[in-house]
C-alpha cells in the first residue's frame, strides 16, 4: 500500500488540511483529515482528484504543427482536414502506438488520468483490414497500458463522405466499416481489454459519417457503453445537415434519437437556443476541446447559458495540438470573456472560476466516460494529481486551482493513475523511451 500526506487535498467536502490518503491497489481505501504525516507517507502539497480527458485523437499528436502554414486560398478546417487525411494514411502501426504512448505520457504529466479515445485509424493504408482486423485498436490499448493511462475506448463507426449516405473519399479509406465489421472489431476489443478500469464504448464519427439507418442499428445494438459523435462542429457542417434533413445536426439528433446521459456531443458548437435547452435537459454532456476548437477556427460554445440551464460538460485535448488540462478549462473561460467583455464568467455566481471550470469537468468527464467521479474518497479510483508550487506563494484551497489554471504558479508535480505512481516531479516514469520511439516515428512521417 501506499499513502500521500498532502498538505491540503480536495475532498468532497471541500478542500481540507493535513490528509492522508492511502491507496490500495487500484483504489484508494482510507482518507483521513487533520491528521500528522507518518514516516514512509510521500509527502505533497496539494492533492486533486485527476481529470478525466473525454476527447482524443491520439495519433494526430505527430502532426501537431504541421497545418499551421497558410496555401494560396483561404485556411479552414477543411484545408486542415486534408494534411490529417494524408499524414493518417502513412502511418504504420508501430508508429501510431509510438505516438499515442507520447500523446498519453503528455496527458498524464498534464494532470489527466483517464482518456476517451475517439479511434477512426482502423485498417491498414490500402484501406484493408489488417489480419487481425483490432490491430490498431489494440495498439491503443497498449500504448494506455504502457503509460498507465486508464481508457475508455470509443472505436469510430465511418461508412460515408457526407450527408445523405456519400460514397467515402480515397482519404477516408482507413477509416471506413459495414455494421457487420464494425459489430466483429467491437468483439475484437472487448475480448482484448482486459484491464478492470477500462471501458468500451461506440463513437458514430458523425451525422455525415453515418445514415440515419446505421445510426439507430448501433444504438440498439449498443446497450451498456457511452455513444459519442461529433455534432455541429462547423457551420458548414451545420447548413449541409439543414439542407438534407431539414433540421439542425444536434436538433435532428434530439428528434430522432434516445438521446441521453449515455450520450456525449464532441463539440456542439453551433447552437440555436432550443438545441442548447434540449441538450442540457436530456441529461447528455457536451464534449468542449477548446484548444482544438480555437486552432481550427470552429466558433465558441455558449457556456454560460448551457451551464445556467443545468447542463453538463467535461473537456478533451481533441487533436492534441497542445496537452493541458489547465489549458483546455483556461481557453474556456477567456473565450467568453474576450466575446461578453467580462470577467470570471464561467464561475457561474460568487466564488473561484477556477474551482467551478473544474469540479464540472470531473463530473461530466467522468459520466462521458462511463468511469465513476474522481473524488479522493475511499473506494474512489485511485486517479490523484499532486499540484507543485512553483514559486513558493500560500496557496489555499481553492486558490490552488485558479493559480493552477490561470497562472504559471502552480504545476502538475506527480500523477497516481489507478494507484500507480507514473508521474514523479513532473516527468512520467518512461518520458525517456516513449521520446525516442515518438521522434523516432515523426522523423519518419513527417521528416
């Protein structure tokens, strides 16, 4: 067993002083308050809860800064789309787990400690099925085993182009399953998983990906994990979904589908405001990955009128452009504040912005997830990041979160993920050999 004697730790009563928390196996089994440090405790100033990261697409961690160069016309999602369909295209297994295992070691130095990931890289680059057909998937549950990572695994239904059913484009080819293939990979991967935290879900890519038809095959079929698709992300997006259906993307969706708390709407941006009502009311969470939204230029989501209406979200690094928990709640926060001209607008009444952008996202991550809250209580997972202060100032209680997030004071010192010990100081255990197998693929594809 382990124990952390923090100075000050996040309790579900709030932040309390002088806490021990000690850890068996993948839980923690005892949490005491006001108490003295013990010889043999490892000792912390501040201990939290780790943040579940509800939206990654790992293997896009090798392309990170390769779209930021402006061609003749103007740059959009769409252009960006492109240089990710031919980099996805040359990647060979090896490399795609070489660069999850560095995209998860950096998410666990960031103070996230379990990942949703939203896998569409499926076949091999002819667009065939590998022999064995999980073979990526099974490169994404060992690069989280290797890391120490917990995942929730969302393998990507994607059988079309574009709205009304589109024959799939050469740049899609490794992406693309018949409901018949995409129901023998999910038991692929149920069989594979293995570890006890670990969770299967299904991802419908999008409205544009798949049918109506396909759509509700795999909702029935799908009972017991989370379903996640990507929604209104892009107005273009939103107009062709008007143009075919009749109806906006997230307004379709709450017409035509059991829309629920099992349900996770990756990006959600462009509301009306009856999409945003439904949408808080069913219970769903809305996926925000405000970093990526803001590197493509996607819009703001309307959070404080989401989050005043009741509704839930939790937060992901998307394309992995840059890996920050303290980023992602940041970016948040400052987009409403440079559109509204207003301060601490996602603290929703009087208290830390900081306290409230976080405690959300644990709980709406944690339901995204299918994974229970992360909350330093016993039988909770044992999923803890432990928060240096960098430059020696008093940090009390829920000071710590809004220096953590809104400052340079305070960093992610060590990480525990289902009781492992995997960050120390702020480096992951294996930081050195995930680097070099990491530079080792990028120079490869990219170099």
């Amino acid at each position: 067993m382990t124990t952390i004697f923090a100075a000050q730790a996040l309790t579900p009563a709030g932040f309390s002083e002088n806490v021990r928390v000690t850890l068996a196996g993948d839980a923690i089994s005892r949490v005491e308050t006001g108490v003295a440090g013990q010889p043999g405790d490892v000792r912390v100033g501040a201990l939290v809860p780790g943040l579940p990261n509800l939206h990654s697409h790992a293997f896009q961690r090798g392309m990170a800064g390769l779209a930021e160069r402006r061609g003749a016309s103007a740059d959009s999602f769409w252009t960006w789309r492109d240089v990710m369909y031919r980099f996805a295209l040359s990647l060979t297994p090896d490399e795609m787990q070489a660069i999850a295992e560095m995209a998860y070691v950096e998410m666990l130095e960031a103070g996230f400690t379990r990942v949703g990931e939203f896998h569409y890289l499926h076949h091999d680059a002819d667009g065939r099925a590998y022999a064995d057909p999980a073979e990526m998937s099974l490169r994404i549950l060992a690069a989280a085993q290797a890391t120490g990572l917990n995942l929730t695994h969302l393998p990507v239904f994607y059988a079309h182009s574009d709205f009304g059913g589109r024959a799939p484009n050469e740049g899609q080819r490794r992406f693309i399953h018949s409901l018949d293939g995409f129901a023998r990979l999910l038991g692929r991967i149920r069989a594979a998983m293995t570890r006890p935290l670990d969770r299967l879900g299904i991802a419908p890519h999008s409205l544009r990906a798949a049918t109506a038809a396909e759509l509700s095959a795999l909702v029935a079929t799908h009972e017991d994990g989370p379903i996640h698709i990507h929604v209104a992300e892009q107005t273009r997006e939103v107009e062709d979904c008007v143009a075919v259906s009749g109806q906006r993307p997230v307004e379709w969706l709450l017409a035509h589908q059991p829309v629920d708390s099992r349900w996770c709407l990756i990006h959600a941006t462009h509301l009306a405001e009856a999409e945003r009502r439904g949408l808080a009311a069913c219970g769903a969470v809305a996926g925000l990955c405000p970093i990526t939204e803001a590197n493509l230029g996607d819009g703001l989501f309307p959070a404080p009128e989401f989050f005043a209406e009741g509704g839930r979200f939790g937060v992901g690094s998307d394309s992995n452009v840059e890996i920050s928990v303290a980023g992602e709640l940041k970016t948040l926060e400052y987009g409403q504040r440079l559109t509204r001209r207003l301060r601490n607008v996602l603290a929703m009444g009087e208290g830390s912005t900081g306290a409230s952008l976080f405690q959300r996202a644990l709980a709406g991550g944690a339901q995204a997830l299918a994974a229970p809250t992360p909350q330093i209580a016993p039988g909770a997972p044992a999923d803890l990041v432990a928060l240096a202060d960098a430059a020696n100032l008093p940090q009390a209680g829920e000071t710590i979160l809004d220096r953590w997030i809104f400052a340079r004071d305070v960093t992610v010192g060590d990480v525990w993920a289902a009781g492992r010990h995997v960050v120390r100081e702020g480096r992951h255990i294996a930081r050195d050999a995930v680097v070099a197998r990491y530079a080792k693929a990028v120079k490869r594809v990219a170099g």
